[in-house]
C-alpha cells in the first residue's frame, strides 16, 4: 500500500465525490461565518479567566482589608467595604449561572464585565483614599484585560471609563486616617504600597495574559482547520461538477461501444474463435462496469442523503458489498469477517458503500492475493478495517492521510481517492485513520457513528 495511500482508481474518486451531495450543496450554497463559533467559545474561555480574576480580586482585597485594619491599625469603612466586596462575589455568582447557560459570549458582555470590575474597584479606593490609594496601578491591569480581550471602541471606552474614574477619585474619596505611631513617613508607606501594587499588577498580568493569549492560539487553529474544512468542500463540489459533467458525455460513447460489442459477439466469425469470444466477454463486462460507474455518478449527482437509498441491515449490507465487489474484481482475493454481533437495521449509503469500494480498490492495487475486511461494533460505532500485505504506507504519505493529490505516482489528478473517503466518512460523522501493521502490510479503519446509519429507534439492535 506505499503508493497507494491515496492513488485510488480515478472512476472510482469520480464517483465518490459524486455520492457526496449533501457536503456540495452545503459548500455551495450556504456561505460559512468561520470566525462566529470560533470567537464564541474564545469568549467563553476569556469570560470564565475574568471570573477567577475576579475570585482573587476578592480573596487579595478581604486580606488587605484585614491587613490594614487590624495589623496597621488604620480605621476603614468596614461596612461599605463589605458591601462592594458582596457585590462582587454576587456578579461572579451570576457570571457562572450566566456562562452555564448562555450559548454566546459577545464583546459588549465582556466590556460590560470589565467596566463592572472598574467601577468595583472604583468604590473601594473611594473608601480607601481615593487618588492617594497606591492600589490604584490596578487600573492599569483592567486596561491591558480590555486592550486584549475587546475590540479597538470597546478598549477605548474602557481607557475613558478609567481616566474618568481617577479624575474623580482626585477630588472625591474618604481620606485615611493613619495613626501617629509607627507611621510618620506617609510617603516611604506609599511607595511600599505602591510596590506591593505593581507586583500584583505584574504577576497577575502574566498568569492571566498567559492563559489568554493560549486560548487565542486555540481559536486561531479552530479558523485554521475551518478554513481547511470549508476549502476542502468547495474542491469536492468542483470535483462533483466535472464527475457529473463528465458522466453526461460518456454516456453516449459507452453505450455505442456496447452495442458494437454486442453485435461482434454475435458475429459468427468471430464468436468461433474461443480466444476472440472470450476477450469480447471481458470487454463486453468491462462496458458494462463503466457504464454502471457512470448510471451511479448521475443518480447521485445533487441526491440529498437517503434519497435513492433502501433500509436494510448490517450484515445484509456489507455482503452484499462484498459479492459486488468480488464480482467485479475476479483477480483479486478478499476475505470477509463479521464480528459486528446483533444485527442492526440501517439505511444503505450510497456514499459509504463507495468509500469503502475506493479503500478495497486501493488495497487491491498491491495485495490482490489476500484482503481482508472486518465489521467490528465498539459501542455505539460501526468499525470497517481493510487490512491488506503489501509494503504498507510511507511515513510521509501517514503524515498527510485525507489530503487532496498526496501521491507517489506522479500522475496527474491523481491522489483524491482516499481524500474522498475522508470527507464521505467525516460527512457521516465518523473518522479514518491508517497505519502499518507489525509484520508486514497495511490497515485502513472507517469509524462510523451507527447513529447516522440506523433506522428509527433501533440503535440498541
């Protein structure tokens, strides 16, 4: 299987990306807004750091308070303290009912979450000392939370929510009474408070922008692989014009080259020759291969899922994909082994009995004396293995399964096969993943969700 990672037959990638409607039209006709979800779940993860921020805001303010009023002796509001203070562990209390059951985070809520912190800590410098509280660097910390968290008008109005805030703090506070003994410098404790400020400031800013920052890295991978996603579907839908369009203009030539068989087979000149008739019969079966291919590419062509599909079973499915397709590849040896247990009404997929063709195919291409598949249930999942014993896949092409023209063959086109498979499985909700064996050989494992595939209530078989 080295060069055959994704080198199925052409046909056959034609066909699955035809079977594959549903993927098209929602490619083609209903424009993604990748960056939506992506920033909602950001969001949310920023939303719920400004919660524990807040969480440490209350626990470092109630030791200051402590600190202050019972080791230093300095008389403070206690009562008005306690208020603020209950007024911000009632906003983390509605914060984590809010985050449980709201769907979307948006930037206003998250302004409206800074300027209540702002306006928090406002009240408590207002009881504090005001512009004279060395604490009030904190607000700087607010304004680094909104610059990265909030858009360019939102981090402005914050910065002006802030500068007002002082302004105001310079002109209306309580002033702190500091007790003569002990405490004459009032500037060496000012700069002292200031420090312990600036290494909250400091250190919190770190934690947290670190944890920021990596969360902005995760919502930049889910665009990436959005924008990954979404390219990959539109090449689908491109490849499923041409497959259709393609299929259109063969029809006419194959069913030319049928009758003319047709007719030579009846010719007795050459129906007398054994060597002639029967290179006329694999001609005459090869016709009417590609003219199957070709019947299937158009009534799949724009099908939504499950129309031109019939109910049937696990068991009745796969073998009957099994005698398809020993039927149509002689040459070749497959085994087949059921060890999925109850059977199980399903819908037969179009779609999926393609994709497993194309990795039987590709497996045939370099084990045509032994192939095996087998059904497996892991729980609620259908699992299929194609395993095969030939030289297996290349450390490069199992760094690259499911991409578009990764191949070794170096021809044109080729190497959508298994990048097909990949989109029809992910489509049904389910994964492919590939690997060496440990002697000698290859597997390919389909997982599919039998919720996708089961009729009705009949999950549970």
């Amino acid at each position: 299987m080295l060069e055959r990672t994704s080198d199925l037959h052409d046909d056959k990638a034609a066909t699955g990306t035809a079977m594959m409607p549903s993927a098209a039209s929602a490619a083609a006709g209903m424009p993604l807004d990748l960056a939506a979800p992506a920033d909602i779940a950001t969001n949310r993860k920023n939303m719920a750091l400004l919660v524990q921020l807040r969480w440490i805001a209350v626990i470092g303010q109630i030791a200051t308070i402590g600190f202050v009023q019972f080791w230093m002796g300095v008389a403070l509001p206690l009562l008005p303290l306690a208020a603020v203070i209950s007024g911000l562990v009632a906003l983390n209390v509605v914060s984590l009912l809010w985050l449980r059951y709201r769907a979307d985070i948006n930037n206003r809520e998250l302004l409206v979450a800074l300027a209540l912190d702002v306006a928090a800590l406002t009240a408590l410098l207002y009881l504090s000392g005001g512009a004279t509280n060395p604490f009030t660097s904190l607000y700087l910390l607010q304004v680094t939370l909104g610059a990265v968290l909030l858009d360019a008008p939102s981090t402005w109005s914050l910065v002006a929510l802030v500068c007002m805030n002082f302004a105001w703090l310079t002109s209306y506070y309580r002033p702190l009474e500091l007790p003569q003994q002990g405490f004459a410098d009032a500037f060496n404790l000012y700069i002292a408070g200031t420090f312990i400020g600036l290494v909250l400031d400091a250190v919190l800013l770190v934690v947290f922008m670190t944890r920021i920052n990596r969360n902005l890295r995760d919502r930049d991978l889910r665009l990436a692989a959005l924008r990954q996603h979404a390219a990959e579907q539109d090449h689908i839908v491109r490849i499923g014009l041409l497959a259709s369009g393609a299929a259109h203009e063969l029809g006419t030539p194959l069913a030319s080259l049928s009758v003319i068989v047709g007719d030579w087979r009846r010719m007795p000149a050459l129906a007398s020759d054994p060597e002639l008739s029967q290179d006329l019969g694999e001609m005459e079966i090869s016709v009417q291969r590609c003219k199957s291919i070709v019947t299937g590419i158009l009534l799949s062509a724009g099908e939504a899922r499950g129309e031109g599909s019939s109910q049937t079973t696990v068991a009745a499915f796969l073998t009957a994909l099994v005698e398809e397709w020993r039927t149509t590849r002689p040459s070749a040896t497959l085994y087949f082994r059921n060890a999925f247990g109850a059977d199980l009404a399903i819908v037969s997929d179009i779609a999926l009995k393609q994709a497993i063709f194309n990795v039987l195919d590709n497996a045939a291409e370099v084990s045509r004396d032994w192939i095996e598949l087998t059904a497996e249930r892991n729980a609620d999942r259908l699992v299929l293995s194609v395993t095969d014993r030939g030289p297996g896949f290349s450390r490069e092409m199992l760094a690259h399964i499911g991409k578009p023209y990764q191949s070794t063959k170096g021809s044109p086109g080729s190497g959508l096969g298994l990048f097909l498979v990949v989109n029809v499985v992910r489509k049904l909700g389910g994964v492919v993943t590939a690997r060496n064996r440990p002697d000698i050989g290859a597997a390919v494992r389909l997982e599919l969700p039998l919720s996708t595939l089961a009729i009705g209530d009949h999950l549970d078989g």
